[in-house]
C-alpha cells in the first residue's frame, strides 16, 4: 500500500437527463407478472366487504352502523364537528330487539344546548329504520375535554 492519495477524473457536463419516473403500473407488473391472477386492485373488494354474520346491533351490524351514521348527522352549534367526532358519544347499546340506548355528554353543563340535545339525539336514533325505540343518557363523569375528539374532527378544527 502506498501513501499517495486517490486520484479522481472529473467530467464536465451541460445537463443531465431526467431519470423516468415510477409507476404503480411498473410495480406491479414487474411483481406479479404476466400470468399473474393478481391486479394491483385486488383489495378493492375485500376492504369494501361487511363481516358476515354479525348480529344487527353488533358493531358492524346494519342497524348499529345505522345508529352511528345518525349520530354522525347531528352538528354542534357552536363548533362545526359532527357529535359522534367530537367525542360526545360515550356509548351506544343497540339490542337485538332493536331498542337504542346512547350514553353522551356534552362539552359543558352550561351548553346551550342541554336542554335540546338530547331530544334531538333520540328523534334522529328513533328514526334509524329497525330501531324500535330510543333512549339517550346523559352523564357528565367523564367531563369531555378535546382529547376525546377524533382525528377528523382535530384535523377539521386545525389541532393536528
């Protein structure tokens, strides 16, 4: 080994062509080949798909999900973030029989709102087809604070 140092040629260039861009299309095809039964859509079912035999009260049951999708209808008046987002709803119980029971808060006890929330809450539940009837408890333990929020809801209000 010798103790002169490493030489390096230097090239001068006007420019540099851009090197071709990725595509899904290249990765896919090159992963799954031509024969391939595989598409680059392939989860678009799967992740589409309800599970199967779920009970209709259960959650990811067609009457839970419509009791949830209800909720999410319902706006606070004083901030634009549907009920259910906001973090209001603490629990929902739907019975086999089709009886909805909605465990909720509100974010102060001096909301405006107090008074008419809630009734507006069981009318939209109760309107929920297959729901029989419609109950809505309200509780203050746990006080709602911001963390309760859900991303979306964060993300909307600018907290993310």
């Amino acid at each position: 080994m010798t103790d002169e140092p490493e030489k390096f040629s230097v090239e001068e260039v006007e420019s540099v062509e851009q090197p071709r861009r990725a595509r899904v299309d290249d990765a896919a095809g090159a992963s799954a080949g031509p024969d391939s039964k595989h598409k680059p859509d392939y989860l678009e079912g799967f992740l589409k798909e309800k599970p199967q035999g779920v009970a209709p009260g259960e959650p990811g049951g067609a009457l839970y999900d419509g009791v949830i999708a209800a909720l999410r209808e319902i706006y606070d008046p004083e901030i634009p973030v549907n009920i259910y987002d906001l973090g209001l709803i603490y629990g929902v119980d739907v019975s086999n029989d089709g009886d909805a029971r909605v465990t909720m808060t509100l974010t102060t006890p001096h909301c405006p709102v107090a008074e008419s929330m809630p009734g507006e809450v069981e009318l939209r539940i109760g309107s929920v087809p297959g729901v029989r009837d419609a109950e809505v408890a309200i509780v203050w333990d746990p006080p709602w604070d911001p963390s309760k929020m859900s991303d979306d809801a964060k993300l909307e209000l600018g907290m993310l």
